[in-house]
C-alpha cells in the first residue's frame, strides 16, 4: 500500500525543530515569517547550565530544547499535540501508517543524521541525534517513509530500515527514541498580530525576569561574573558550537550571533508590517547585540575570559534595553 499527503513545504536550513510544524499550519491556511515561530519558541535566548560532574561542565545554550520550544509556543497560539516515545519502532511504524491514513502528517524526531542518506557531509560519517522531519506518505511496496527536510526542497525516501535505526535515539532530556508527533489546530485561529503580540511579551517577560537565574539576561550577567573562574576546554568549546547556526565550532564566526539576527529579522518585517516602532527599535538592538554575540564567540576561541566577561555584560545591557522596548507596548 502507497499513501501520501500532498502538501506545501518551506526549504528553510537549521530550522528543522519547526519546519514540518511550520508545513502544517501553511497546509491549514496559515503562513508565518520564517524564523517567527523559531522566535517565540525562545530561539535566539540564553541558557547557562553547570553540572560538577557534566561533560562540559558548564554548557551555554542560545537556542531552545525542541520539547520545551513546542510546549512554549501551545502556550501562545493554543494548539495541542499528541506525542507517542518510548515504543518499539513497529509500533511506531504503525503508528505513522495509521495517522497518515488519517491524513496526518506526523513530524518525527529527535533522530540521528548518520543515517539520512541525503546529508552527504553527515551520512555514515558523524553521529547527529538532533535532526527532525516531516513524513507525509509510506510506500510499503519499497519499504520506505516519505519526508519532508528542511534543509531540501521535494520529497525523499527513507528505507523502513534506515529511518528504525535514525530513530533509536534517546537524548537526555530532550527527546526518546521513536519520538513522534501530530498536531492539533484550533478552530478559530488567532490572527498574526494576536500571535505576534502575545508571543514577544511572553519572551521578553522570560527574559527579563526568568523563574531561576539560570535563564534570561540573569543568566548572562551571572555568566560575565562566572566566567573568569572557568577551567574546562571544552565548556568554552560548546559555548560557540551553540551560539553558532547550524551548531558547530566555525572557521570564521559570521554565523555565531547567537541566533539574534533572527529574531531581529522577524521584529523588523512584523514591526513594519504593523507599525509598531518599538518592535523596530529592537529589532536594531538585537542586530547589535548578535555582533556582539559573534566577537563573544572569537574571544571563546582565545579564551579570554575577561574579554569574553566584558561582552556578555554588554550583550545583556544592549537586550534588556531591546525587551523593555518590546514590553513598554503593554
């Protein structure tokens, strides 16, 4: 048996976390900014973790847990979402077969790249278990999934085979193996402005004045303070892997702003589309901001500590000033 969903698909890199939500809601009528819904998920924001016995011990983070990100934005636009984890992969294959029947597209992650035949630079080379898609179809006649990436325009065929092994993948705290998705739209849909309104006071709120010290512009002052004392190679390491897009250690740092040039992206369309100067205002400071991010960045690579402490006290001051902006509407 051969099903498939035919559906629209944005080709949008290093968004794969939302992108096959993102084909869902553009299926259903509802087409938003790219990076929008990466934004309110709380991408392009600040995380400082410490663990004594981690490696690394310290880990900085300026993107968002995909689980937490999908929890974030059900509490703005008022969706809801069935997940199935932690079952055997013939359950979950059934699973999908069931919701794709039912005209469902199922969105499937986290999974391992080493096994995604269509990333050359990945395929059989690296272990990546973050990666997420969109299946739309199976075909049992060649024993394949169809999917949507990200990363690529049309269609690709995944082996049952390979897509069992890509999905028996358990990251702590993130996701379990044969973790799937489907999503459940509201009736009555909020309009983009609702969306947008709602959805920046809510993270500029998070930011300034987060539940724990561990989040937020709290976060980064405490990190400036801290920093200085660091000992480990690698926590300096994973500092710029995750302030980097996709995230890796880069050769040059033009892509390392700590995923700020999104969300100065997405202020800057909806606030000129809307009107609302205060959300352009802030779209200029988070521009700044991100180029401070990218000079944090090469000073991890120097490690310098005190210069790498003299910039995250300026990132934070420039961003406390872009959310205060943003919050001065309500």
């Amino acid at each position: 048996m051969k099903k498939i969903i035919e559906m629209p698909h944005r080709v949008c890199a290093s968004t794969c976390y939302i992108n096959g939500f993102e084909d869902i809601f553009e299926w259903k009528g509802h087409r938003f900014p790219d990076y929008f819904l990466s934004v309110l998920g709380g991408m392009g924001e600040f995380t400082y973790l410490k663990f004594k016995n981690a490696n690394p011990p310290e880990m900085v983070y300026c993107g968002a847990n995909p689980r937490y990100l999908l929890k974030e934005l059900e509490e703005i636009i008022d969706f809801k979402q069935e997940i199935t984890e932690n079952r055997s992969f013939r359950y979950t294959l059934s699973k999908i077969k069931k919701y794709i029947n039912e005209g469902k597209p199922v969105v499937a992650g986290a999974l391992d790249m080493y096994y995604l035949y269509y990333f050359k630079s990945t395929y059989k080379k690296k272990h990546i278990p973050i990666h997420y898609i969109l299946i739309v179809g199976y075909d049992d006649d060649a024993g394949e999934i169809l999917v949507k990436d990200c990363t690529y325009s049309g269609i690709k065929n995944i082996p049952y085979g390979k897509i069992e092994k890509a999905l028996d993948v358990n990251v702590e705290g993130m996701s379990k193996k044969n973790t799937i998705r489907v999503f459940m739209l509201p009736e009555k849909f909020p309009e983009e402005i609702e969306i947008a309104k709602k959805g920046f006071r809510h993270r500029a709120e998070r930011m300034l004045h987060p539940p724990v010290s561990i989040f937020g512009i709290p976060a980064m002052k405490k990190l400036s303070r801290e920093i200085i004392g660091w000992n480990n190679e690698t926590s300096f390491d994973h500092l710029i892997t995750y302030a980097t897009i996709p995230p890796h250690i880069p050769k040059s740092f033009d892509n390392s702003d700590g995923m700020r040039q999104w969300k100065s992206l997405v202020l800057k369309e909806l606030g000129n589309k809307y009107k609302i100067s205060q959300w352009v205002e802030a779209s200029r400071i988070f521009e700044s901001s991100g180029e401070v991010f990218k000079e944090i960045c090469f000073a991890a690579s120097d490690r310098d500590r005190e210069k790498i402490s003299e910039l995250l006290l300026k990132a934070a001051e420039l961003e406390e000033k872009a959310y205060q902006k943003i919050l001065s509407l309500y």
